[in-house]
C-alpha cells in the first residue's frame, strides 16, 4: 500500500508518484521471474535514467534531478518495496558518482558524470578486498605510477554489478614517501574494457539474485592518470565520505523492503481465519503487526532525518550510521515476523515473504556491518 509520505513540496510528490508508477510497471511484474532464475534484467537501468531516476540528488547542469537526499532516498524506499536488488543497485550507481562529483576536476566531471546521471553508463563501487573488508585501510590492490599512469595489481571483491557496470572506483595503494598506510590509498575511475581487468564469475548468493556480485583482478593494467580522482592519498577520505551517503541508501532500501513485508503480512492476516476470525483479529497477532509497523515506521523516520542533516549541510556521519543499523536491523526482524504471520505457507516460495526474509540479511552486512554502525557511533560518543 502507498506510504503517506510528508514531502517539501508539490514537485517531491509528482517525483515519488513517478517512481513508484514505474516500479509498479517495470520492476513489478518480473521481479519474481529474475529472481528466480537469476538473470539480469537488460535495459532496467537505461530506462531508469531515461526517465531521472538514477541522478536525483546531483545537480540539474550535470543531467542530475537537483532533488535533496531526502527525496531520493523516498525514491530509493519505493523501489526497494518492489525489487531490493535492482534498488541495491541503484543505490551503489548514486554511490559510485560520488567521487566523481565532489572531487573530479571539471573535465572529469564533463568527461563522465552526465552519461552516468542519464543512465548511458553504469557506475560500481570496488572498495572491499578478500582480505580487507570492514578495514579499509588494509588494502592491498597497488596502482604503481608507470607508462603515463599508473600500473594496477591485485583483486576486488563484493562488487555490485560487477562486470556488467560501465566503470569502477577503485582505491588502490599508490606506494611513496608515506609507506604502506592509509594515506597512500588513492581513488581511480576505471573502464570495463581496461587490458588486464578480468571478473570472476557471480556469487551464489541467498538473496539480490538478479544482479551480480563479482571479485575483480587487475593483472597489471594500465589505468591513465586522467582517471584519478582528487590526489594521490585522499582514496580513503573519498571512501568515508562516499560510504555516509551510501548507508542512507541501504538504509532507505531495507524500510522499503520491511514495508512489503508488513503490507502482505497485514493483507494475508486479513484474509486468514482461525477459530472463526480474521487472524488479525487475535490479540496476539495484532500486537506483531503492530510492532513491525512501528519498526518500519522507526526506520524511515531515522533515514529521513539523516538525509535532512546532510541537505542542511550538517554533520551527519553518526545519523547515517545509526539510519542504517536502525533501518537494516528492522528490515530483518519485520521479514522474520512476516515469515511466522503466514506459518508454514511462509516458509515456501509460494509467497514473496521468503525471499524478503533472505534478502534483507544482506542489508546487515555491506556498506559496513552493524557490528561497524555500532563502532562508528561508539566512537562519535567517545569524541563529544
């Protein structure tokens, strides 16, 4: 059922209303097929960006839609109430643009970040490594200066979209003065087709089965110094600050996915009897439903007042961090719930409420685990 949303105006309204039109039209109807037999739906995300949806909150003159992050982070909510992954992956392309936008040069950003607004390209984002995933300062993957830029040796993992996406952060050690440290990570942009660039073969995940999670090897390739983005050394404030924006996503992501959850519980409560009721009828029943609404209730309000500290340019690394623990950590307790509401019948893929179950226990684990939510807002206490 459509979420009563309190927006800042007429045009956020129409905006929503878009989106979810399109999600009910394009995402809905083959979301159980794709998922199923794990296929990549083809020609989503042109179709996303040729109607706005995927550069929302960069600015219009870039073929951004100049929307605040609360507003696309709504948008973000509805699609993840109708496809997790494709809404995963949407969240991951806004996330790849970061970089680009706030720390491009000009010609970097004329050169790239139109076409990744308009959807004609696809942006990942290839942070972790097999060895170095919650500590992003242990990474190994070197880019050593050579040949007019820079030669890359080593491997990515948990890659979004990966062989499919058009282009690539990567953060990568570039070795000098300061030794083998955080501050010799530096942040590239690299192309698909880059010689030496080779993708393993999909991950045999238990959920967001329709879009691809892949490692990356670079064996020597060469990667042009056009496509360092900000200085050597700045790759993992580039992260950090790229990640703050990304947990919001995954945030907004998982209460859509709890919303649906909620919905067929509450629609399949009222049509189930038990001792000549209604099964929503039945105090006991009632009152889970109830406490899941809350949970998914508690869950958007915490991503939207993130969103709008970082719209008012505030400090918002401990919001985004308590959003996405908060938001994440409902998402798997309201499935669970929506799994027992439907008994056995819930346990088989008969009905959608399975797959939500699986779907959102991911959510708890990238973009940084709630194990690493709790240590980032410990430390925010700790520095008061």
């Amino acid at each position: 059922m459509p979420v009563d949303r309190l927006l800042p105006n007429d045009e956020a309204h129409d905006l929503i209303a878009l989106a979810r039109d399109f999600a009910d039209k394009r995402m809905a109807p083959i979301v159980d097929d794709h998922e199923k037999s794990e296929t990549y739906p083809d020609g989503l995300f042109a179709e996303m960006g040729e109607a706005g949806l995927l550069g929302l909150p960069y600015p219009v003159e870039w073929d951004g839609g100049g929307q605040p992050y609360e507003v696309y982070l709504q948008v973000l909510e509805e699609f993840g109430a109708r496809w997790a992954a494709v809404a995963v992956a949407v969240s991951v392309h806004g996330l790849a643009c970061h970089p680009l936008f706030n720390f491009g040069t000009d010609e970097q950003k004329r050169q790239w970040l139109p076409d990744l607004l308009n959807g004609k390209l696809i942006g990942a984002y290839s942070l972790s490594e097999p060895q170095a995933g919650s500590d992003a300062a242990a990474l190994a993957c070197k880019a050593t200066r050579a040949d007019g830029g820079y030669r890359v040796n080593g491997s990515k993992a948990w890659i979004t979209h990966g062989g499919i996406a058009d282009v690539y952060n990567l953060f990568a050690r570039t070795p000098g003065n300061e030794g083998e440290n955080a501050k010799s990570i530096s942040c590239f942009l690299v192309p698909r087709d880059t010689d030496g660039l080779t993708f393993g073969k999909p991950e045999e995940k238990m959920g967001l089965a329709a879009v691809p999670t892949t490692s990356a090897t670079y064996d020597d390739a060469l990667v042009d110094e056009g496509r360092l983005l900000g200085g050597e050394g700045d790759g993992l404030k580039i992260a950090f600050s790229a990640l703050d924006s990304g947990r919001l996503g995954i945030a907004a992501v998982a209460t859509g996915l709890a919303q649906s959850a909620l919905d067929a519980a509450v629609d399949y409560a009222q049509e189930r009897t038990t001792f000549g009721r209604k099964i929503i009828d039945h105090q006991g029943l009632a009152f889970l439903l109830a406490d899941m609404a809350a949970a998914v209730d508690s869950a958007r309000a915490m991503y939207i007042d993130a969103a709008r500290r970082r719209d008012a340019d505030r400090p918002y690394s401990r919001a985004a961090a308590t959003a996405k623990l908060v938001a994440t950590d409902a998402a798997m307790k309201v499935t669970t719930d929506a799994v027992q509401v439907f008994g056995g019948y819930g346990y088989t893929r008969d009905f959608r409420v399975e797959r939500y179950m699986r779907e959102a226990k991911i959510t708890q684990i990238f973009e940084g685990t709630n194990q690493i939510q709790r240590l980032v807002i410990g430390r925010a206490l700790a520095s008061r």
